[in-house]
C-alpha cells in the first residue's frame, strides 16, 4: 500500500507524561473516615439512628438506677426498718419495688429495640457500602485494575466491609453507651462523696496509662493484621486462576513457600493485635477489683470515724453525708466505672480494625474514575433521498457521530465508516518509560491493517489507545475525522468490536455469553453471529446447546471453543471497526482454517487492526506495522515488505524469530 509510507519519521524530543496522584498508603486509616461513616448513616438512617440513640440512653441510664435503688433501699428501707420496726417503711418498700419494675422494664424494652433496629441499620448500611463500592469500580480505568492486585480489591468487598460491620453494629453503639454510662457515674460519685471519686481518679489515670500503651500497640497491629490479610487473599487469588500454570511448571513448593512468607506475617500481626488485646481486659479488671478494695477500707475507715465522733468531718468535708448506703451505692458505681472503662478499651482494637476496614473500603470509592470529557455520541440514523443523515430512535444499521458545536449552536452528523488515523502518538504506561514514539498510521474504511513484531514492541498498546483505555501523551488519535478526546468513551467502545487472547466468559448460558457484545441482540442473531464464527457446530452439541451453563470462566470448554465464544460475541457487536489481539493464538491448526474461514466474513466492509505472531494470518493485510521499542520501522503490503528484505523479511523467511 504505497500511501502507507507517506508518513515520514520525524524524532522529536521526548514530552513529559500527565502524571498520576499518589495512592493512600496500605494500613493507613484515612482522615475523616469516622464522620464520613456516620455522616452515610445519618443520610440513609437518619430517624432510625436517633430512635437507636435513645434507647441506648435509656439503656445506659436504666443500668445506673440500680446504685440508686440500692443506695435507699438500705438508708431508707433497711436502716430504719432494723430501727423502727418495718411496718413503718413498707410503704417506702413497696414504691422502691414498683419503680424498679418500671425502670427495668423501660430498659429491658429499650434493648429489644435498639438491637433489632442496629441489625437492620448495619445490614443495610453494608448494602449501601458494597452498592457504591462496585458502582464505583464500574467507572474506573483499565489502569486501577492493571495496578492492583485482584484479591486485594476483593478484600474490600468481605473482609473490610465484614470490620465495618463490627464498627457499625457493635463498636460504636457500646462506645456510645459507655460514654452516657461513664459521665453519669462521675455525677453520681461526685454527688455522694468527693473524697471516694478522688480515690477512683487515682486509680482511673493508673488505668489511662494501661489503656495508652497496651490498647494503643493493639490497635496498631490491628490495622496492619487487615493490609496483612488482603495481600494474603491477593496471592492465594492469584495461585488459584494460575493453578494449571502453578501444576505444569511443578511451582508447587515455590508457591507453599511464597504463601508462607504472607502467612507468616498475618500469623505475627494477628499474634500481636491479639496478644495486646488479650491481655488489656485482665489487668484493667484488676485495677478495678484493686480500686474497689480500697474504696471499700477508706469508706468504712470515714465512716466508722464519723460515726465515733472522732471528729473527720472537719477535716475531710462531706463525710458527714456518708452513710452505709451511700457506701454500698459508691461500690457498685465504681465497679461500673472501672468495667465501663475496660470495656470502652476492647473496643480500641476493634474500632482501629473497623476503622482500618471502612478507610480501605472509602480508599476505593475516593479512586479517581475514569476522565471522560467527551461530548460526541453515537446514534442511530437514517439517510434521506439526497444522502443527508438525521437521527433517529429505531435501529437501522447506519450509524453516525451527533457533534453538538457550541461556537455556533448547531449539530452536524457524521456517519460511522471506521476511518482511524493515529498522528505522531507518543505514549507511555508511566511517565519515566515511553513506550510509543512518534507512531503514525491511518486505516481507512475496510482496510485490514496489521501489527507485527516482538513482546513488548508496543502493539497492544496501539489498540489500547484506540479504545482510550489510556489516553496518549502527545499527538492525535482521529476517528471519521473526529478527535476521540471528544468522542464519549462508552460511544466510542460502542463502534469497536475488540476479541482478546485472553478469554473471560462469565457465569451464565453461552447465548448470553455471546449476547454480552450486544444486549440487545434476539436469539436469532446471537445464533447467526456463532454460525458466522463457526461455533454454532460445537454449541449445538453441548449439552444444552445454547442454553448450556458456563461457570468458571468456561472451564468446561476447550480453549479454542473459548475463543470461538468470544469471536461470536465480535460478531453479534457488529462494529465497524474490529480490533483482534492474537485472536487465534489459542487455536489448533484445524479449527484455525475455520475461524479464518469465519474471520473473513466478519473483516467484509470493516476496518480491522489485528495483531499476531503467525505472520501466515496477516499475509492479506492492506498494510502491515513492523514495531520495535514502540516505533513503527516499516510498513507496507506483505510483498512490499518482502521486497524490502528487511525485518519483515527475516521474521518471514525465519531468520529472525518473534519472542
């Protein structure tokens, strides 16, 4: 093809690449994730979640009255009853058992409440999480996925969603309590006796400190037990889909040894979370049996003082007001208070891990979706008797590019032929390495256009730029003489059909594998589209025939019948422009005569980019590519590129080899 060499090479200095913001850190909890929780749960959950506020109020309250109760039951029941006589009190006695009835069961209904409300706010707070978070993946470019590990984004979906949910239904409901539990028993000391609350302090900044260093080592490793626990599932993830490759190559003690390594290290970080955590509770509750002895001495110290008259009220003031009942009534509050504080301090590590779970879970839905700043799109049009295309609803075959211009308010149509020129692209995956220099080619309408050359030469990475999977660093990619920066992207994938060397069938009856190029196909065409692939033969004598059910990503058929699938799912796209990466790569020498057989009729009347190791499949190609290091080297028709004998020559005649 003599227009192919037009284009002439003209090196030109490297140009900086568009650069990237940086990740968030693994096993950092992200600022701000606490209130953007509970911000998600007040807007879905609003009136449920302030009914749950105040049952837990009443339910914390209601645990407090018992000290009170207690507290007149002995000074005003029992005390002057031993004294008086119990007949004189029973009427006191009867309304303290009645009131305590009432509260109790006030509380008993508050917790039937707030528990069964907290379990459909969790579940539906973790319905909302998961519906956003695979929205959100939906929108992400080709790039997130390239860059991280499958396993590790699955993690997001169970393990941190499942640390969510302790947060959501169990951690911050008893952080809630304990705080109204907590400030209610300071008044209530305070009120009873000074003296006794300032022993409690003392004894409350010994368990501060614990709290300080052993919860806070807890919740450290806790954080770094959920990192440790994600990059585990991503290599037995990754072990499991290459689990043939992992049996061929006998990689099987390499991987039991790799695996052992990420075991290893959730082993220890779990160990330590644990170890910490296990070990706060027991001495936080000694602290508090060893406070509850002391608060027990000094009472009865004071009071047997006071009450022998020796005269300690005057030095310690208040201590006139205590009496055996205010005693008793301080113990119990005090055993509250120390239990209320080991039992906010076991929810340190689980917080940190809910915590953990929600940063990583909003680290995905906070990713930067995939830019499309494109304005024109694809419709369905129809030409009138002088050629002039206007829009229209109904499917009629002639596609056309609705180009809205803004300078002038008008919209011109431009029909859907396939004609693809690539100006001077320069490109690179990341900014320090390009991987396309200076490429230029065009394909018109029909034309079968061909990429040859070694791994990594760069020909994949031509087609990825046509579907704008990445977008180039410099220079023009045109589409029927539209820049594809303005084209939408979902338009634009729309008009390419693409089959890839590697197959990805989903869960589901091969008519709807087949059905995935185009939702809106019948039966009849996705069956029309496998004839055309010649897959119809071996779909007819599958069990079910079309309705037979893939799972497994088809593990159930061969790979050429795989590949067959995915051609078909080609065809039924019916694109103009169809881009084929090693689309035979995978396929026995018989069923290839057949797929090229196939092949042919799908190319008629389209542009086709086609990339291949067997030079045999692109010997009919209008022009073949010959890439090295991201740079076209030669062009031409197969007997053009003979004639030259150069690469192409001696990749042909096999003096070169393609690696």
């Amino acid at each position: 093809m003599a227009e192919a060499k037009s284009y002439a090479q003209k090196p030109r200095a490297m140009r900086p690449m568009r650069g990237r913001g940086m990740p968030v850190p693994k096993g950092m909890i992200k600022k701000g994730t606490l209130g953007r929780l509970l911000k998600m749960l007040f807007k879905h959950y609003r009136w449920k979640m302030l009914f749950i506020f105040l049952c837990i109020l009443i339910n914390s309250l209601g645990s407090l009255v018992s000290s009170v109760f207690v507290q007149s039951l002995i000074d005003d029941v029992i005390t002057p009853g031993l004294l008086n006589g119990y007949g004189a009190v029973s009427k006191t006695l009867f309304r303290i058992i009645f009131t305590m009835v009432g509260v109790y069961g006030t509380v008993v209904l508050a917790g039937f409440f707030w528990h069964r409300i907290m379990a459909t706010v969790t579940q539906g707070m973790l319905y909302q999480l998961r519906k956003e978070m695979f929205a959100k993946m939906q929108t992400l470019p080709i790039k997130y996925f390239d860059t991280h590990a499958h396993g590790e984004i699955m993690s997001a979906y169970t393990n941190d969603t499942d640390a969510t949910r302790q947060l959501i239904g169990q951690s911050l409901p008893t952080l809630f309590s304990s705080s109204i539990t907590l400030v209610v028993s300071i008044g209530f000391m305070l009120w009873n006796s000074l003296w006794l609350f300032g022993l409690v302090i003392v004894c409350t900044l010994a368990m501060t400190i614990v709290v300080k260093v052993i919860g806070g080592n807890s919740a450290k490793y806790m954080v770094a037990q959920q990192t440790s626990l994600a990059q585990e599932e991503g290599f037995v993830e990754e072990m499991m889909k290459g689990q043939k490759v992992v049996k061929v190559f006998t990689y099987e003690e390499r991987a039991k040894e790799e695996f052992d390594k990420f075991n290893e290290k959730l082993y220890k970080d779990s160990q330590r979370a644990h170890k910490f955590g296990n070990i706060l509770g027991p001495i936080l509750n000694n602290i508090g049996n060893f406070t509850y002895v002391l608060l027990a001495i000094f009472g009865g110290i004071l009071y047997t003082l006071e009450t022998k008259n020796v005269g300690v009220s005057s030095i310690f003031y208040g201590v006139e007001t205590l009496s055996i009942g205010t005693i008793i009534a301080f113990l119990g509050l005090s055993r509250n208070f120390t239990q209320i504080i080991n039992q906010m301090s076991q929810q340190i590590s689980m917080i940190a891990m809910g915590l953990a779970g929600a940063s990583r879970v909003f680290t995905l839905m906070d990713e930067e979706s995939e830019i499309d700043e494109g304005y024109v799109t694809l419709v369905n049009a129809k030409k009138d008797e002088n050629g002039n295309l206007t829009e229209t609803q109904e499917r009629t075959g002639v596609w056309a590019w609705k180009h809205y211009h803004k300078a002038d308010d008008t919209t011109t149509y431009t029909e859907l032929k396939g004609d693809i020129v690539m100006d001077q692209v320069d490109f690179g995956y990341v900014p320090e390495k390009q991987v396309l220099t200076d490429v230029s080619l065009y394909a018109k309408p029909g034309q079968q256009i061909a990429f040859v050359g070694a791994t990594g030469a760069g020909k994949t990475t031509i087609t990825n730029l046509i579907n704008r999977f990445y977008d180039i660093a410099d220079g023009k990619i045109r589409y029927d003489g539209i820049n594809i920066n303005k084209i939408r992207k979902s338009d634009l994938r729309r008009s390419l059909g693409i089959v890839l060397q590697d197959v990805n069938l989903f869960t589901g009856t091969v008519m709807e594998n087949i059905r995935y190029g185009r939702l809106d196909a019948t039966d009849e065409e996705c069956i029309q589209a496998a004839k055309l692939a010649n897959a119809d033969d071996f779909i007819t004598r599958l069990p079910d025939g079309y309705d037979t059910l893939l799972t497994n990503n088809g593990a159930n058929l061969s790979q050429g019948q795989r590949q067959l699938l995915s051609i078909a799912r080609a065809a039924v796209a019916d694109a103009p422009v169809m881009i084929l990466d090693e689309a035979t790569s995978s396929i026995d020498t018989r069923t290839e005569a057949l797929v090229q057989d196939g092949m042919q009729k799908l190319m008629q009347g389209r542009t086709v980019f086609v990339i291949a190791h067997r030079l045999s499949t692109v010997r009919n190609s209008d022009a073949i590519m010959v890439l090295d290091h991201g740079r076209i080297i030669e062009r031409g028709t197969h007997e053009q590129l003979l004639e030259q004998k150069g690469t192409y020559y001696q990749l042909y005649t096999g003096v070169f080899e393609l690696e």
